[in-house]
C-alpha cells in the first residue's frame, strides 16, 4: 500500500470539502500502542483529490498527498503505552481537525450478539462493580450505534468516553470486564480503548463478508433468502452488519477482537458454524492489514435452548483454536460450562467471571503467557488409550489438583454431580452411555458399563445444561470434548492432519547453496511485528512461487521477533504453541517444500526486544535445535538483560554450533547478527564469524529513515565482499510510508549498495505495482553481479539534492544512481571520472527500469530527476 498519491477502494466519492475523518477518530481516543508485542497504528481520511494531508502527533509531522478518491492513510511511528498528546490534522483548504488527549494503550474490538451487548448494569454485583469504574479512568468507550447496510459503508456513529460510573452502565459488560481484569493482572493504569460492536439475536452470517460467506458455501442459500425477506436491512440479513458495523473500522489496529456469539446459530450445526468462525476470524484479519491478530471467543454457556444441540457450537468453537496442521492459529477460548444461571436463562448473570477468564485466555494468547506461570485453561485432553482390562485412560494437560464440582447451573435432583455423570462412551458415535470415572494424577480412568462393546469414542459434558464438570485448582473447568480412544495395542501416535506437499520442481527457480550474492527474501517485522503466526508463513511461502519472487531469486522466508515463549526445563527453546502449533520443524518442511528456504530470530542478551528469551548462555544448544528444526537463516539481534562480556562472544559460539551442524549434516545456516559499523573496529573481524551485519538502526517507511540508513551503510563499504555483507536493513517497498517513487528509489540504491534484499511488506496482498519494482529483472541484475563490490556514493550532493552513486560490475560496466534528495526537481549529472572511466570512452546508457537505451555518450550523463527520485542506468564501455 502506498502513501503517496495513495489510492483506497472507497463510496465517499472524490471529496471536494475539507479534510474529514471518519468517526473513530475522536478526542479521548486509544490508539495501539507498539509496545509489549503490539502494531502501529494508522490515521486515515478523506480531502480533495491530489490534496496535500499534514497530519502531526506531537512528535512527527506526516504528510501524505491523497490519491483520485480523495482517500489518503498514514502510519504513525510506534506509540509508547501511556503516552497522551494531540493529533492535528491540516489540509490545504479548510478548517484543521484536532483530537485532544489522544492516548498509546490497549485497543480491544468487542463483537457478537447479545451476550456480548449484555450491559454492565445486567450483571451480578452491578452496583459495586459499576461504582469502582470511577478508578479506571484508563478505560475509554466506544459504542457503535446499531446500523446495517446492504453495501459496505466506510464510517459509523459513536463517540469516545473517558470511563465512569455514569458512562459504564450500558457498555458491554463482557468487554468492559475482560479489559477490567486486564487491569489488575497485568496492564495496570494503561490505557485501554474498548469498541463494542455487537446486535442482539444476530447470526454469525450477518458479520460476515461475502468473500467470507462463499468459503462455506452459503452464498445461494443467504441470496435466495434474502430476496424474499421484507426486513432486508435487518441484523439477521448475511454480511449487513459486516458493511455497517464492522467495516468502517477496518485499519484500526487491535490488540485482540472478543467474540461472544452463536446462540443465533444452534440449529445449524458442528462444522457449518466452524467453517464459518474460521472464515470470520480470517476475513476480519486478512482485510485489516496488520496481520494475525489475537482472537477470544466465549464458548456457550448452558441454557435451556429450544431450538437446538448447544454442543454442536460449543465444539465448533474449540475446533478453530489451533493445533498441528490447523488453518487458523492464535485464537483462543473461554470454557464457561459452568456459567449458567440456575433457571437456564439465555443471558447468565456472572459476566465478571467470564471477564476473568477471557483475561487469562488474552494474557496467553496475545501477550504469549505460559504454564505453569499461568494457569489459563482447566484441564485439556490430551489423549484417550483403552487398556488391556477394558478401562480407558484419559490423560489431560493443565491438571493441577483436578477435582468434580457442580456448575452454577445444576440444580439439585436434576442433574448435578451426585446424579449426573460428565462422561460417556459410544461404539459408533451415535449412541452414548454413562461411565463411571475415577481420577488419577494427571487423568482421568473410565470404567465402560460391560453393555458398551468396542468403545471407540469418549465425551465429556456434551449437554445443553451439564450439572457436573470436571476442574483444576485454578477453579477453571475442563474443556468439553468428544474424541476417538486409541487402543493400547496401536503404536501411539497421535494422529493429526497433516498438509502434505511437494517440492516445487519449476526449473527456472535455481536456489545456490552459498552466498555468492546478498541473501534474497522476506522478513516479518515492518508488516506483522509480533503479530506472526505459521498460516502466514505457509501463505507467503505460497505468495513467493505464485507471484513470482521465487523465480526472480527470492529465497529466505524469515520470522522476526515473537516466535518463542520460554524453554523447557532441559534449557531447550519453547515455540508459541498457539501462533506456531504445528511446531518449527513442520514449518521449516513447508517452506522447504516450495523450494525456499526458512529463518528465524534470536538475541544474544537474556531477553529479545519484545521479551522473549534470548540466547545468553544457551548458544551451542539452540545451535543445535536450530539446526535439526532445519533453520536456514538466524537473524542475532543484541537487545536487554543479561549478556556476554564482547558483543562478539555469542557470534562466535553460533558460529561454533552452525559449523559444527555442516560438518556433520552439510547443512548451512546463514548468520545476520548486529550490529556492526566501524570499519577500523568490528569491521576488521566480522566477516569473520558472520555472513552479514546490520550497519545502522532500524529502517521506518519514511524517506528520512532510508537516506540515513543509507549514509550510515556506506561507511562500512570497504568491509563488504563476497558471502559477506553490510546490511542497511530490510526493506519498506509497499509498506504504507513511501511513494511509488521512493520506494523504486529505496529499491535501486539497495541495490547498487550490494545490500540484503528482504522484503518487508504483505508478501501474500501486495499489489502488482510492489510485486513489479521487487521483481525488476535489470534492478536486480545488479546485486547479483558475481564481481561483489560494494556500490558507494562517488559525488557530494549538489545545491539541490543531487548526488550520484555507482557500483562496478563484473563485465566493465558500471551501475549508477543519479538520486535526488531535493523536494523538486533538479537535473542529476554523472561524469565519467566519477565512475572510473576515461574521459573519451564511448558508452551505452541504458534504464535500468524501463529496460531500454536511452543514449552513447563519451564523458558524461545527465537527467532530469524527481524529487525523491533515482534514475538507475548501467553504463556500458562500447568494445
């Protein structure tokens, strides 16, 4: 997405008016903060077509220049948590738009139905509960007016409210409690923004897209329905509440969405619903643009339904939280299975428990908190064996001092743990008998009754309105369930749905197994930050062959932060289990077999830059686990805590690991480690013990940040050579920051500079205009130039901007960069005894973008540049 002369899919039309925003924008407002994990945040709007947009938040001014809709989007530097200031926003006609105390926190997105729009006022002990709101200021609210429409809008009603006793009472109580709970766990007095979005009785369809619809094949169904609806525009109409309620918020970054529905869709079914959950969570995530996002679902409570099998959505929301080979990850779900009223109502009372464990799910799913430091989930299943003796053992995980407890819904005599059994045992699935259960350390046995011949199946509370469940001492219930039991006398192997694929065997993708050229590929961070999961690894490792990167030399599929969690007690490296379930290994094989290759991050310290364990003291052993997961590329940041006394020490030991890891597999990793940028210090050893080093800070999707990025690269430029390289870092082409021209500028001068080629941009939704300048073939031709030497600045700027930057290339030629840093304009020259020719020396100029010849000239070369511009031509001494 581009930022200058940016072009949205919009209805407002061309706006002919003042600058506007849309209505999410206001005073008292949150905005993400980049901090413990999160995203940037985005502003985005509407003025005259071609109009200039200045938009300041107190520390930068961004400009943009709107595209032919009128629409224009900027992405703000990180946010601090806590930080509070002023946005102004200025066009070149009209009144400028301030938003006052403007907040970097939390930002949650509240959706479903009734349950969720459940108000605090509802709930047990409102009175109180509502009273303390005066002491979370922190907290501000934003209720979207109720609206459909049969078409995507792109604004809605509502405004921000600072938190109180007098602004809470018809706020979501589910979502205000979940942010509540937040508070005193873990976020403190942090700002915390809330949206509620939310319409009682609606079905999931109504939420969503029709993109989203056709993956479960209702499209007919909900087209046919509709025609003969009289209340089209109501809530229950398929995707109308996606367009009016969900839409205009789309570009908001969050940290993580709520979700309490289902109840609309009982009677539809187990896997209808859980097709339709998977395609809602990865529409809203697909089209929001920050990448996977954390999910929380509520799973149903028990209440006396007359329209349907409870179980079947209750199961259906556990089916999308991840596991290996899942299509969806980075969801989680709270059991409230013993949440009902006692009278079966459909809306339970007792929301601040469910607040409570939403909270935990939130404190594990987005912020990557572990067991047994937290105990979020009750007892899981694991796995079921049937014994030579005809019992059945169940295993669980999370099972700290499990124990039977009635839920808050059982009802004496009707169905409590004195007369009520949790589990049952089927031979076929459909009939299901009672068993009798006594619990183990860690299990569960099951006595089958002698009626039950071949059990093959075992379920737990799989009841609209269980009176018994199984706990933990977390007072967390267990999760229901109904899974096949193995025998004893199979091999154990847990069995899981594997994707299987083949290598790409297309014979124009040649992948060298050394450096004889700068590493070519992806790195997460600009676009996704922590918000990685492996369904977008697996989905760029596609985008790389289906878009052609593979074939234009793009290799190295590389994660960035937020990929591990903690190490197990032997000292090995834990993956997050619901980002990246199917386990390093498994991704690895994927991205292999693309024919691509897969690379990871680490810091040398204690801790990595967003908290997660480094590799101080652990060099040789996570050497080791790399190397059999397959990893092809580590990236070796330096970050906080603990850490060797030399910078060098732990390159040297990875270094130590990885050449042990080719001498016994001839397997190479590559080493990127920071940092590096004095030639007379670091530089006389790094090529030493790393195949490249980052020589400056890390790049932003600004032009200031590539200019300086690049002047502080060009220092190091003697210490470059081949199979080791200076690294100005990753690229921002297609990121939302740069114009098409600078980011083609951006792109050439990496290029003459001999510098790494990652991507930094949404590699699966880029656009063929990203997908065209990463592709370039000449551009590209340059780094590949088998000489390796380094491209360097040969003039001083100009008056207006303009300098030149050339590199030798292995056939006499010579690559240069006319570039202009001006904010107009100017013509760029280029002399031949810039570059190392004699004076007199006829030569071919050629674009190098446009692919064609442009003169012969025998000492000189000029152009007329743009602003922010780079012409690239190859110069070519005539034989």
């Amino acid at each position: 997405m581009w930022l200058i002369a940016l072009v949205l899919v919009s209805v407002w039309g061309v706006s002919n008016a003042a600058v506007h925003l849309p209505n999410i924008f206001g005073d008292d407002m949150v905005l993400q903060t980049n901090s413990e994990y999160g995203a940037r945040s985005f502003i985005w709007g509407t003025a005259t077509a071609g109009e200039k947009v200045s938009v300041h938040d107190g520390r930068t001014t961004y400009i943009v220049t709107t595209g032919q809709t009128g629409s224009w989007k900027v992405m703000l530097n990180p946010i601090h948590a806590g930080s509070k200031f002023d946005i102004v926003v200025s066009g070149e006609t009209g009144p400028n738009i301030t938003l006052h105390d403007v907040m970097g926190g939390e930002v949650i997105l509240c959706s479903g139905q009734s349950n969720m729009g459940i108000p605090m006022s509802y709930i047990l002990n409102a009175t109180a509960t509502i009273a303390e709101a005066d002491h979370y200021d922190n907290i501000r609210l934003f209720r979207v007016a109720l609206d459909a429409s049969p078409t995507p809008k792109q604004d809605l009603n509502g405004t921000w409210q600072i938190n109180s006793a007098k602004t809470v009472p018809p706020f979501s109580a589910v979502c205000y409690l979940t942010a509540l709970w937040m508070s005193r766990y873990h976020w403190g007095k942090s700002p915390i923004g809330l949206i509620q979005s939310d319409w009682g009785g609606t079905p999931i369809q109504a939420w969503m897209s029709p993109d989203a619809l056709k993956q479960c094949g209702e499209t007919e169904n909900y087209a046919e329905a509709e025609k003969h609806d009289e209340s089209v525009g109501g809530p229950g109409n398929p995707s109308q509440l996606y367009n009016a309620m969900i839409n205009p918020l789309v570009g908001m970054t969050v940290r993580s969405t709520l979700w309490y529905q289902g109840e609309a869709n009982v009677g539809q079914g187990r896997d209808l619903y859980a097709c339709n959950l998977q395609w809602l969570i990865q529409s809203w995530r697909d089209v929001w643009g920050i990448g996977d996002f954390a999910w929380l679902s509520v799973q149903l409570a028990p209440y006396r339904s007359p329209n349907g099998y409870i179980s079947g959505v209750r199961l259906a929301e556990t089916d999308v939280r991840p596991h290996p080979g899942s299509e969806i990850d980075t969801v989680g779900t709270a059991i409230i299975i013993d949440l009902g009223d006692p009278d079966g109502s459909i809306h339970p009372h007792n929301k601040t428990e469910v607040g409570r464990r939403m909270a935990l799910q939130m404190l594990h799913v987005a912020l990557a908190k572990q067991y047994p430091n937290l105990t979020f989930s009750g007892p899981e299943f694991n796995s079921a064996v049937l014994d030579s003796s005809g019992d059945i053992a169940i295993s669980f995980d999370y099972t700290d001092g499990m124990f039977f407890a009635d839920t808050h819904n059982c009802k004496a005599n009707e169905g409590c743990c004195g007369n009520y059994s949790a589990f049952q045992v089927s031979a076929d699935n459909v009939t299901w008998v009672n068993a009798e259960a006594k619990l183990g350390t860690g299990s569960v046995q099951l006595q089958p009754p002698a009626a039950v011949k071949n059990v093959k199946y075992v379920r737990l509370d799989i009841s609209n309105f269980p009176g018994c469940a199984l706990f933990n001492n977390a007072q967390l219930p267990a999760t229901p369930f109904i899974k096949e039991v193995t025998s004893w006398q199979d091999e154990h192997v847990e069995e899981t749905h594997h994707h299987h694929h083949h290598r790409h065997d297309d014979d124009d993708i040649v992948i060298p197994d050394d450096l004889t050229m700068p590493p070519m590929g992806f790195n997460s961070w600009n676009f996704y930050h922590c918000n990685i999961d492996e369904r977008i690894v697996r989905k760029t490792a596609d985008a790389f062959v289906e878009k052609g990167l593979a074939k234009a030399g793009y290799q190295y599929v590389n994660i960035d932060d937020c990929w591990q969690v903690q190490r197990m007690p032997d000292g090995t490296i834990v993956p997050d289990p619901v980002r990246f379930p199917s386990g390093m290994k498994a991704l690895a094989d994927y991205v292999h077999s693309k024919g691509l290759k897969f690379g990871i991050y680490t810091a040398q310290a204690e801790f990595t830059c967003q908290k997660r364990p480094g590799s101080w003291s652990h060099e040789l052993q996570d050497a080791a686990t790399y190397c059999e997961w397959g990893i092809d590329y580590l990236k070796i940041d330096h970050c906080g805590g603990r850490t060797n006394p030399h910078v060098n020490d732990s390159w040297i030991l990875f270094k130590q690991g990885f050449d042990k890891c080719k001498q016994q597999t001839g397997h190479q990793v590559v080493m990127s480690v920071e940092s590096c940028s004095s030639p007379t210090a670091c530089g006389e050893y790094i090529a030493n013990v790393a195949n490249l080093w980052r020589t400056c800070g890390d790049i932003q999707a600004n032009w200031a940040s590539v200019m300086g990025n690049l002047d502080k690269n060009n220092g190091m430029a003697s210490v470059a050579k081949v199979g080791h390289y200076n690294d100005p870092d990753m690229l921002q082409v297609g990121d939302t920051g740069l114009s098409v021209i600078e980011a083609k500028a951006h792109f050439s001068l990496w290029n003459i500079v001999m510098a790494p080629l990652l991507a930094g941009n949404d590699i699966i939704g880029m656009d063929e205009q990203t997908v065209s300048i990463l592709t370039a073939p000449e551009v590209l031709a340059v780094n590949k130039d088998p000489l390796g030497k380094q491209g360097t600045r040969v003039s001083a700027a100009n008056a207006t901007g303009g300098e030149v930057w050339a590199r030798q290339m292995s056939d006499k030629s010579v690559a240069v960069g006319l570039l202009n840093r001006g904010e107009a304009a100017s013509t760029v020259a280029v002399t031949w005894d810039m570059i190392g020719l004699a004076s007199g020396t006829k030569a071919t100029v050629r674009d190098l973008w446009q692919q064609k010849d442009l003169a012969t000239s025998s000492d000189t070369f000029s152009s007329l540049v743009q602003s922010h511009e780079v012409v690239l031509v190859r110069i070519t001494p005539q034989q």
